[in-house]
C-alpha cells in the first residue's frame, strides 16, 4: 500500500501556501489566516487521499464544487503523492480513499494536475514569482490536460454533508488544534534556525559543528560546547527547567519570538516579555528590572538616542555565556536590523562568528521557515534538506518514531567541507584565493601554449588560514553572504570538480589496461 500513488484534490491558492509552508496539513492546521473552502475543507482534522481508479470510484468533486461556491475564480489542482506509511492512514469502508492523520511534506509530491492553464499560470505566480519556493522542490511533473483532470472525477457525488460527516465524529476539539497549531509552528522556527544557521557556516568551523549538531535535533544530544545549541536543544526537545529562572526566561524569550508574525515589529511584539511578571523574590524581581532595562535600551537605540556606530553598539557582546546577556544582545541586533536580509548585506564586523550563531536561530524563530529569505531557501538542496529535518523533528515531539523517516536527501556540503576536501584541490584553492585566506603563498604557476597551470602540491606552497581560527571567522564575517558568497556557484563547481576527479579516475584506470 505504501508504494500506492494517492491523489489529493486541492485549491491553487491553498496549494501554494502548502508550499510556502513545506507541508500539506489537514485544513483546521493550515498555517496562515484563511483556508479556502476544497476537499480539505470536508476532512478538517486530516487530509483526504485518493486512490486513481479507472472504475466508478473516483475523486469525489464536492470540494471542487465548495471552491466555485466561494469564489467562480477559485482553480483546483490535484497532487499525486507516494512513500505514504501506512501507519498514517485511516482506512474508510471503501477501498479507494483513506485519511491520513498527519502532515505530508511537500517533497512528497511527484505530480500535479492542473484545472487548466490559467490554474497552473496562478500556481507558477504564487510560487516562483511573488513566493518563495525554490526550483528544486518544483521540479516535478506540471500537468496541464483538462480532459485527463477532469476523468479523475466522478460526476455523481454523495450529499456534502453526508461525506463531510465520515470525520472523525465530527467532534472538534479547539484546544487539541490550538496545541497541533502551536506545534507545527515551533517545528517551522526550527526549520528556519536551521537554515539560517546554514548560511553563516561560512564564517567559521564552529557554525559549521553548529549546523550539523542542529540538524540531528531529536536524535541525540550533541554535548556542544556553544551555549546556542545546549539551548536550542532544551528548546526545542521542551526540557527547559521552568524552575529555574532563568531557564524560565529563556523560555519564555523564545516562545515570544515564535509567536511573531511577518508584519510584526518584533519589539513591539516583546513588550508583553519585557513586563512580565516573574514573582516576588529577590532574584525575579532583580530579573524584572533588568528585562525592563533592556526594553528603555532598544527604544532608546530605535529612536537615535544611543551614539556609536552598529559596530560599536554590538561590541560589548564579544562573549555571551549568561541567557542575560543573549536576550541583550538578540535585542540590540533586532533593533539594529530588524530585517533578515539586512543580516547578509550588512556585516557587522564586531559581531564574532558564535554572536552570529545567536543571531541566527533567533531571526530564524521570529521568521519561520515559510517567512525566510528567498535567496536562503533557493540554495541548492537547502529546503529539501531542511523540510526533511523538520519532519522527523514533527515526528519526534507527536511521539510518532514508529513511523519509517528514511533520510532522502542528502547531508548539505557547506563551505568547511569543501576547503577541507583534499581530493578537489583546484576549488579548495580558489576559495582560499577568493577570501584572501592564504597567509604565505609560494605558487609558480605553470604557463604553457597559454595555458595557466597550478602545480598539484597545492598544500606544501600555500600556508592557509584555517576555519578553526578566529583569523578565518574575522575575514569571512566581512563577505556577505549571496554577494561574496554564492552558494550555488560553489556547490555547483564543487560538484563539477567531483565527478572529473571521478572521471579521471575512470580514464586513468582504463589507460592503465594498455
């Protein structure tokens, strides 16, 4: 049954923001303010499926029907999904259509039919043009055949009632959605500190550790020695000490983050943090005051009434080992910058590569995966990956690890594993070159019929500055990422370099039988 492609009938527009999201959620979980009425909207607590029959049983157009009763200008799209473990599925009295109760990640999908042309167009504008969606998860088959769509209906539908009643009792229980809700949008925060924390794997050896210790979240305690991973860890596995204060104010720090939306200003959004009231004793009461310091603080920088450069605003943060002195300083940045993108294009030299690191989840809590950059989520492999992480990351708070996650993507290479791969060379070098991280070079090159060569002992003639130094992490904070860094042109070279290693490999092999 696992192997079985199942259909899903849903409406363009929620379509697109399942994307955004990376998920498709049953329609009482939608993410974002207004499910329009679909098939969905039939099932609220799961998420319908469809066998393809050729018979009698086929897709039931109700919710086809609900989208044009809404609005005639509504289209509607039908996915095709396997891989679905047959643990998820709710088995009905029919043998074509079951209920999945879960999520599905969008990668999931192999197929979309659209309504007709114009649907698809709509689609494509949500997004690849307006959206956030990269090329790699929309590089599936686009279907645009309206008399093969229209076939996979049935024409003659049971009452919409009738269907809409076969739910789950039809029992609601607001508080469990709250919960569900509440869930999924922290699994979608992780999913952004992570691919934030991606990105700044270019300063230094740490964030690179810090990437990949954030990427077994769930699995494993990582031990780490950076402060931000303990933390997130304790977050995100719910194992804050709320006992302790100052656990408790982590906590409560983070869940202010999280509950921010896109047209949120994020201070205003942590003034009812700032005032909290965190009991009588002596130690609350001392903490009370310092988070309301830190509030005059950030309004005092806002409104111009600190002097200094940013740099020098985000100087005394060279160390943070105190949550006091993390919340001061995620505060200051925010008030500095308070837009993400802004993080890339506006280095702040004062700021070390672990500040960085604290940045980055923080930002990636306030934004969320579905609000991240563009330019993040279109690194090569990135949402995949990421999408993926966060799954197994759902399935491990809803206690649901029976269900098989096998891994489909693999681990992303990040700028460390390339400068540390011995066996491509010529990239290693031109990086080192690029980022004037070479201390000593002594290189001839070669010069032949015109023809520029690097001798191949590279690592005896240039003395590099390596990624566990703080001399790496102060040169590469100064390149901004996308501009300097193009992740995708060093994926991509680094990829080609790979497969002419392999091919030489190959060549020198068969050479060799002569």
């Amino acid at each position: 049954m696992a192997k079985k492609k199942f259909h899903i009938p849903i409406c363009v527009d929620n379509l697109a923001q399942f994307y955004s999201f990376g998920f498709i959620t049953p329609a009482s979980l939608f993410p974002f303010n207004n499910y329009l009425s679909d098939q969905l909207s039939l099932f609220p607590s799961t998420i319908p499926m469809y066998l393809k029959s050729n018979g009698k049983d086929k897709i039931p157009s109700q919710g086809v029907r609900l989208s044009k009763e809404e609005d005639e200008n509504l289209k509607t799209a039908v996915v095709v999904v396997s891989s679905i473990e047959d643990s998820l599925l709710e088995y009905n009295d029919s043998s074509s259509w079951f209920q999945l109760d879960g999520i599905l990640p969008t990668y999931l999908i192999s197929e979309i039919y659209f309504e007709d042309k114009e649907a698809k167009e709509h689609f494509d504008y949500l997004t690849r043009v307006s959206g956030r969606v990269s090329k790699q998860l929309l590089d599936i088959k686009l279907i645009v055949k309206p008399t093969e769509f229209g076939k996979l209906f049935s024409l003659e539908d049971p009452d919409i009632l009738e269907v809409g009643a076969i739910t789950n009792n039809t029992t609601f229980d607001q508080d469990k959605v709250t919960r569900a809700k509440d869930s999924l949008r922290k699994m979608s925060a992780y999913g952004a500190s992570l691919a934030l924390t991606y990105v700044m794997t270019k300063n230094s050896q740490k964030a690179h550790e810090a990437f990949e210790q954030l990427s077994r979240l769930g699995k494993e305690s990582s031990g780490s020695s950076l402060k931000i991973i303990n933390w997130s860890e304790e977050y995100f596995g719910n194992s804050l000490d709320i006992n302790e204060l100052d656990q408790l104010i982590l906590k409560e720090f983070f869940d202010a983050l999280i509950s921010c939306d896109q047209q949120d200003k994020v201070l205003d959004r942590l003034i009812p943090f700032f005032d909290s009231d965190l009991g009588s004793g002596l130690d609350s009461v001392s903490a009370s005051k310092y988070l309301n310091s830190i509030k005059q603080y950030a309004i005092d920088i806002q409104k111009g009434k600190i002097d200094g450069t940013n740099s020098q605003k985000m100087a005394e943060f060279a160390c943070v080992e105190k949550v006091s002195q993390f919340i001061k300083q995620i505060v200051t940045i925010f008030a500095l910058l308070n837009e993400t993108e802004k993080l890339f294009t506006q280095p702040i030299t004062s700021i070390t590569a672990e500040g960085y690191l604290n940045i980055a989840v923080s930002y990636g809590l306030r934004d969320k995966f579905y609000e991240l950059p563009k330019d993040v989520r279109g690194i090569h492999g990135l949402e995949t990956y990421v999408i993926e992480r966060m799954y197994e990351y759902y399935l491990h708070i809803n206690k649901m690890e029976h269900v098989k996650s096998k891994s489909k993507y693999k681990k992303l290479t990040t700028l460390i594993d390339i400068l540390s791969d011995s066996k491509t060379p010529e990239i290693g070098h031109r990086l080192y070159e690029k980022f004037a991280l070479i201390s000593k070079d002594i290189t001839q090159n070669v010069n032949v019929n015109g023809v520029k060569y690097v001798p191949a002992n590279l690592s005896e003639a240039v003395e590099k500055i390596l990624p566990n130094s703080d001399l790496f992490s102060n040169k590469m904070i100064t390149y901004k990422a996308f501009e300097d860094v193009d992740f995708n042109a060093i994926l991509s070279t680094y990829e080609a370099e790979k497969e002419y290693v392999k091919h030489c490999k190959k060549f020198s092999s068969i050479i060799n039988q002569l």
